[in-house]
C-alpha cells in the first residue's frame, strides 16, 4: 500500500485523495448512491465513519476526458487502520457500501489491496479566511515520464517560488492547497485539494489571468499534466457530492 506522506511538519492527521474510474453508464447510480448516504443512510454512515476512524470524508463527480471519476478525500488519524477495518467489516451497512462501490466503480473494497490512496506530496502554506471555507478536488494526470519533474515542480513551489505562489493563493482566496500522486494502472494520477472561498471560481480566473506568474504556472502544468486551463475553464466543476465532519470530541469539565 503506498505511504501517505507528509510534507515537512504541515500536518497533524493525516489526509489521502484517491480516484476511481466510474463503470460506462454508472454515473447516475454513483449519484443515487450519495445521495442515499447523505441522506436516507446517513446516520449509518455516519456511525460506519465514526468505527473506522475517519474524521473528514469529501467526495466529488469529475468528468475528464476518459471518462467521469469519483474522488474520495478522507482524513484521519490512521488511515491505513482505517481501511484494513473497512475491508475486513461484516457491519450490514459496510457491507453495503462495499456491495453498490463494486456495483459502480469495479473496486472490490474487500480486499485490502484495492485501496491505492494518493500519496501526499505537496502542501501549500495556511492562509487564514474570513468566511466560509469551500473544498474542490479534481485530477490532473500526470504525463508519461515526467513524474519526477513534476514532483521537483511542486518543491519549487515551496522553495524557489514560495513567495510569488503565496501572493497566488492570496490573489485568488486560496486558504490552502495540496497535491498527491496516485499510482494507477492507467499511469502516475494528481489530484489538487484545495480550500477557499470559491475555489472552483478562482480556478476560472487564473485561467483567464495575464499575471506573469499565472502564465507560467499554466505552461508548466500544461507541459507536466497535459491540461490547457484555458479551455479547461469551460468544463463544469467537479460535483461534489458527499461533505462529512466528524463532531469536536467532548471535553470533560
């Protein structure tokens, strides 16, 4: 299973996103099956996510070019642990989740090994918000070959360009930003999380941006993901579809 790393000291618990091709024609069961457990199941998700000792869970429908995915952004305290128990739980609604997962992705979560999570390669810095917080996932392969470029691009980022990529995330509202690699049979997948008052707005922006840094930003990730966010701007966000928090623990007085 690959490790689900960290970048310097930026996080506490940790966090994985992971993609997973939806079946041809299984889009509107993907959305069904949300919708059931954010709604008629809720409280048996809720209870199933509290066992595992996941603390966060987002999920998000993205239509790309080979086909529409289902992302999964889960954070916990040991995520590892977490899915070993998903996989080996008999739990009547696990079982379940495990059964219509299969039904529409083609993963069977009973086998451990099913699980590739992304692996955590980059984290921006923390900015603070006045509002509220609004989270978007959605993948950018990585192209053949360049997986190590693209890994050394990230570093820059945080190191020979950390300045010019802060006032970034400030132009655009940005509260946070992470990138992971996950390792697929259809080659090297990123997925960028990121946070912020309208991130899926902001994104539409910088690909209209003429700021200097911007345009390089984007040959860059045109050159290392094959995307053009130029006429990626018209594409309709990535949905999301699930959006759960686990409650603060209660502190004895």
């Amino acid at each position: 299973m690959p490790h689900v790393g960290k970048h310097k000291e930026m996080m506490v618990m940790a966090a994985t996103a992971t993609v997973f091709h939806i079946l041809p024609g299984k889009t509107p069961e993907c959305l069904e099956f949300n919708r059931i457990v954010t709604g008629d199941r809720h409280a048996d998700h809720e209870a199933s996510r509290y066992r595992l000792g996941i603390t966060l869970e987002r999920a998000w429908v993205e239509t790309t070019n080979a086909g529409d995915v289902l992302i999964l952004y889960y954070e916990a305290e040991n995520l590892e642990r977490a899915f070993q128990l998903l996989t080996e739980s008999n739990d009547p609604y696990d079982l379940w989740y495990k059964e219509r997962f299969l039904a529409i992705t083609g993963v069977d979560l009973n086998h451990f090994e099913a699980f590739e999570p992304g692996e955590l390669v980059f984290e921006s810095p923390h900015l603070d918000s006045t509002g509220p917080v609004v989270p978007l996932a959605t993948v950018l392969p990585v192209r053949p070959g360049l997986k190590t470029e693209w890994r050394q691009w990230l570093e820059d980022l945080n190191v020979s360009h950390a300045k010019e990529f802060r006032a970034h995330l400030e132009r655009y509202g940005f509260t946070v930003e992470r990138f992971f690699l996950q390792l697929t049979p259809r080659g090297p997948m990123a997925i960028l999380y990121a946070e912020g008052a309208d991130p899926a707005g902001s994104i539409a922006s910088f690909a209209r941006s003429n700021h200097p840094f911007d345009a390089w930003m984007r040959e860059e990730m045109l050159y290392l993901n094959g995307i053009d966010f130029i006429r990626r701007a018209t594409a309709p966000p990535p949905d999301l579809v699930l959006d759960w928090k686990a409650k603060p623990k209660r502190v004895a007085a």
